[in-house]
C-alpha cells in the first residue's frame, strides 16, 4: 500500500470553503471574495500536492503494485459513476419540464420567447470536433500501448492534436454562450441548458489540463507500455466527457430544439 496521504482531506475541506466562499460572495462581496481567493489557493496547492505524490510513487518509488493499481482503477470507476449521476440529474431536469411543460411556461416546450440554438451550425460542429478529439486520444493510447518506441514522434502528435481540438472546442461553446439570445434567467430551458453544458464546458477544461499534465509526463518518459495508469484514467475520462456531450446534442439540441 502507499503511504497515508494529508492532500485528500485538505482537497477536500478546501473546494468545500472555496464554494461557501462562492455564496457569501453573492449576499457579502467583500468577505465572500476573500474566502474564494484564499481557499482557492489552498486548493491549488493541496492538487499540485497530491498530484507530485502520485507521480512520485507511481514513476520513481514503484509502489503502485497491480493490488494498489486494482484500487486506483475501482476508485476512478466510482468517479466516473458519481459524475454520471452528477449529470443524470440534469437530463432529469430536462425531461421533467419538456415532457410536460407548465402553464407557466405555455405548455410549450421550448416556453414561448426561447430562440433556440441551430443544431446544424455550431452544436454540430463541435460534435465533430470532440469526437475527434476522442478519436485522437484513442490513437495516443494505441501508440503507448502498441509501439512504446524510441520514436514518440506519433504519440506526442496525437496529443497535441487532442488538445488543440478541445481547447477549440471550448472556444466555440463560449462564441455560442455569446451569441445565445436567452440567458440563465430566461425560465426553466434557459437555467437547465446553461447548467448543462456549462458544467459540461467545465468537465471539457478539467479534462484538457488532465491531459495536458499527460503530455508533461510523456516528454519525461512516465508512462511505459504496461504502466500508463494516469494516461489511461485521462482517456476514461475523455471518453466520459465525449458520452456526455452526444447525450446533450441529441436531447436538448436536436430533440429539445
């Protein structure tokens, strides 16, 4: 087993404080703003922490053994099943209202005065751009796996290109939060369809930098042919976020539109 590691609970208590620190901001801005920089900082630091002792154990102490990689590989399973659900609600949400709208949004679903997006302009667009990019990261996995030669050339490649898709990606998504004709404020459609692919857009960021600390450590050789695990929890991941976003074109683009 690993050492016992202080970076999960202070993670933890420090994204608590920081989120607290989100509501004072909204009723007491001066004290609210204080609290979000301070225990975003903790934050950071208690990641950047916990993050360099992994790495540390995994690539130079070798004390991730196939019983400790079987944990790491259940735990960021149930993660993944957490952020399932996360999102479940979302779509329960949706459902709930679209299925059967109320009197007081028309009894039409989208309501009366919602333009929606042209899924055929850029919701389709960045389909294609994020499965792509899933089918980039596939390629780099087939590469470490595969080949595990001296020449990275392909590797390095794929992932850069994986990147640069999501990253284009996120910038398409803001262009479409700008050019949106409804905000967060505008009835039930406008708070569901901007707390979802808001926290999608969200999980797309967290996702870029996960991979991009995988790059980092490609250049560094950390990753082997049989011991790739954080390259790997990045692709699930990836892929999770991919699953997501088809899930949201189809229903609340296409069908919802």
């Amino acid at each position: 087993m690993v050492d016992p590691s202080p970076w999960p609970i202070i993670t933890a208590f420090s994204l608590f404080n920081t989120l607290t620190g989100l509501i004072l901001f909204f009723h007491f801005k001066n004290i609210g703003i204080f609290l979000v920089i301070y225990n975003f900082i903790i934050l950071v630091l208690s990641v950047e922490s916990w993050f360099t002792d992994i790495i540390r154990e995994a690539t130079f102490e070798g004390k991730h053994t196939r019983s400790v990689q079987k944990g790491l590989r259940l735990g960021m399973i149930l993660f993944i099943a957490s952020e399932v659900m996360f999102f479940f609600s979302f779509f329960w949400g949706y459902f709930h209202f679209a299925l059967s709208p109320a009197i007081e949004i028309g009894c039409i679903w989208p309501p009366y005065g919602i333009q929606v997006f042209n899924y055929l302009h850029v919701p389709l667009y960045n389909t294609f751009v994020l499965l792509l990019s899933g089918v980039c990261v596939t390629w780099t996995h087939n590469e470490v796996v595969l080949k595990n030669s001296k020449n990275k050339f392909n590797t390095y490649f794929s992932l850069i290109l994986t990147l640069l898709l999501a990253i284009h990606f996120t910038y398409w998504q803001l262009k479409e939060y700008i050019m949106s004709s409804f905000s967060i404020a505008d009835s039930v459609y406008g708070s569901i369809f901007f707390m979802a692919t808001g926290f999608h857009g969200f999980h797309v960021i967290l996702g870029t930098l996960f991979l991009s600390s995988c790059f980092f450590r490609l250049i560094r050789f950390h990753f082997t042919r049989n011991h790739h695990l954080g390259l790997e929890f990045a692709i699930w991941y990836w892929h999770f976020v991919d699953v997501v976003w088809i899930f949201l074109f189809i229903f609340v683009y296409v069908w919802g539109g």
